[in-house]
C-alpha cells in the first residue's frame, strides 16, 4: 500500500472502533526496520474523531538487534514472530530454502535478539497441523521457560493458528488437529503458562471460539480482513482470490462484541500496561501472581464505555451497560467501584482515555 493508502486504511478500523492493531509483515526484503517503523508512527498519527490507535503489535520476520532497536523507537506494544513448528525436520522440510526463513535457529532465537534490542513484550506462537500437536505444545511451552530464563521475561502472548487452506497452498497435512484436540491444547498451554495472553484468531470459526474462549483465551481479533486495502471495503463477502489464507469467523467488531457480552465476557479494548510502562519484568511481577486483575478489569470497563458510547450498535449497548452494572456490583471494595462508576459517567459525559 501507499502511504495514503494505509492511511485510509487505519481511519476504517478507527471508524469500527478498534484501539489496538497487529500489523503483519511478510518475509520480503522490502520489510526493512525503517520500513516497518514508519508504518507503526502512522498507525499513532493518524486519528479522526474519537479514534485513536493506541497500541500497535508487529508479526515480522526476525530482525538482528539494530533492527529491533529501530522497530521499538516507533513504540511498537508486543513483538511477535512464530516459529511455526518446533520440529527441526518439519521446519527443514516446510522451509528448504533459500532465504532467511529457513534458518531454524535464526527464527528460534528472534526473542532473545529483540529482547536485547529493548523489546520486552514477545509474542511467540506455532503454526499447528505442520507436525504432531503434543511436540509443539512442548515446543512453545519450553521456549516460555527458556524466555523467562534467559530475559526473565516469558511470553506477552502465545498464539496457536491452526493451518487453513490458503491461496496457492498444495501440500498434504498428515498432522491436522482435530476440533477435540485443539480445545485439548488450548487447556493444556492455559495451565502451563497461566500468566500469558492465550490469542485466538478469526481463522477458527464461530463455533470453536464459542467453545475455546471458556478455556481462558484472553485475545481475539475481530472483524479482520486479510487482502491488501480490505477494510475499507464494507461488504462482508471474503476474497479468497486475495487473502493469504481464509477467515472462518468474519463476523463484524460490533456483533463480537456483543457475542462476549452475551457470554458474560467484558470485551476489552485496554492499552494501558503499555502506557504506563508494566511491560517486560515489571508486567509479569503483577501478571504472574494474577494481581494484574485489579488492572485489567477497571480498565476493561472503562474501554469498553468508550466503544458503547462512539461506536456500539443499540443493542450492544444495551447489553454492555447492563454486564458493567453487573461488574461493578460484584466490587466490594465501596471506595474502589464508587471511583470507577465516576469514571463511568465521565466517559459518558464525553472524557476519553481514563486508565489504571
Ligand atoms: S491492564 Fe490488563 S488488559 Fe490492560 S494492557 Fe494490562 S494486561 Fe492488558
């Protein structure tokens, strides 16, 4: 895309009402640091209205530590690269080269560079149905430990994309995951890494998000288009003669939202750790005990009256006033919800961007 072009293309997302992007990057040379840098710094300048993008995540080929240091001075949130199978011959097989990507232990060791170039935030993940899912649970849940070891960080986040058909794909997949063992190693990388956010994609359908959000998944894009310039086309109709791979929940933000809140879930659109500076050691000191709870909750209130009130259909609204009521009131600490029901009314009454 052009400059401007891009441009378009964050004020679309603004006008739905997202707060946080993840922008991908494929492989290709032209991704320089400089190159992927720029693209974030637009992501923050461009703001129409109440929409603001507040906390832009990279996916991008591994980098050395100079690039990665160029990538965070445009204040990128989490860095995320994933190894797509831990299985040395798999990756040998999959990525025969040329190029940088089949460097197994290049790939491998992407998070201990970044974190060396100032990156405390890493997002790791596997590509699942390359190889057997019980290797790669080990693979991913083995790389957090080497992470909190070496960085004395872990994983910000842990992705788990299954492998779906996609343009110009043509190979056999003897390790595809079935729906039963997919939940089965949702629950297992939940109680291995508890301290991590767990991200689910719009690859899965409605239906297994309906199913795996119970099992502590705490991440979900919504609305996501795949083809270049995609979100500024309105209609619904997917272009699998331009996405890299297919969507299979292309519901729009509105109607996952209130999917969550139907559900009992308070849809969050908090940036605020970021913000204020609880990332790397600092955030898992609070993440790890749970105490970040007493941050994420407040603060998924509060995001969440924003959307109400600048983007919700009347419906959604509805729902996502009554579920904050029915928060607050689980609040015993008196002082505590009083502060935040203030916090309320003032979002209502047209202040933007309270945090804790
Ligand atoms: S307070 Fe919770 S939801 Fe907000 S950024 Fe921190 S961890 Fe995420």
């Amino acid at each position: 895309m052009t400059p401007d072009e891009l441009e378009n293309e964050i004020l679309s997302l603004e006008d739905e009402g997202h707060k946080r992007l993840i922008l991908v990057f494929g492989e290709h040379p032209s991704y320089s640091p400089e190159f992927i840098a720029d693209c974030v710094k637009s992501c923050y300048r461009v703001k129409k209205g109440n929409g603001e993008i507040r906390r832009v995540n990279i996916n991008a080929a591994p980098l050395d530590v100079e690039g990665f240091k160029v990538v965070k001075s445009s204040g990128i949130g989490t860095y995320q690269v994933f190894q797509e199978t831990y299985h040395k011959e798999t990756y040998a097989k999959y990525h025969p080269g040329p190029g940088p990507k089949s460097d197994y232990l290049w790939r491998l060791n992407a998070m201990e560079r970044a974190f060396e170039g100032g990156i405390d935030d890493m997002g790791i993940g596997a590509l699942f149905g390359l190889y057997d899912w019980r290797f790669e649970v080990l693979g991913l849940v083995t790389h957090a430990l080497r992470l909190q070891q070496v960085c004395g960080v872990g994983p910000h986040t842990i992705s788990f994309p299954r492998i779906k058909p996609a343009l110009g794909m043509n190979i056999e997949l003897p390790y595809e995951v079935s729906d039963s063992d997919f939940k089965k190693l949702v629950a297992i990388l939940r109680l291995a890494v508890p301290y991590t956010g767990l991200i689910m994609t719009a690859r899965e359908s409605a239906a297994i998000r309906d199913a795996v959000i119970e099992f502590g998944v705490s991440q979900i894009d919504a609305g996501t288009r795949l083809e270049i310039g995609g979100y500024q086309e309105k209609s619904g109709d997917q272009h699998l003669d331009k996405e890299q791979f297919e969507i299979a929940d292309s519901r729009d933000l509105d109607l996952v939202i209130r999917w969550l809140l139907q559900k009992g879930f308070i849809p969050s659109f908090c940036t605020s750790c970021y913000r204020v500076g609880r990332t790397g050691e600092h955030f898992m000191e609070f993440a790890i005990p749970g105490f970040i709870g007493n941050f994420c909750t407040p603060n998924a209130m509060l995001t969440l009256a924003e959307y109400l009130e600048d983007y919700s259909s009347q419906e959604t609204k509805e729902a996502g006033y009554l579920l904050i009521e029915q928060e607050l009131d689980k609040i015993t600490n008196i002082k505590r919800r009083e502060e935040i029901k203030s916090k309320v009314e003032q979002i209502k009454n047209g202040k933007r961007d309270l945090l804790y």
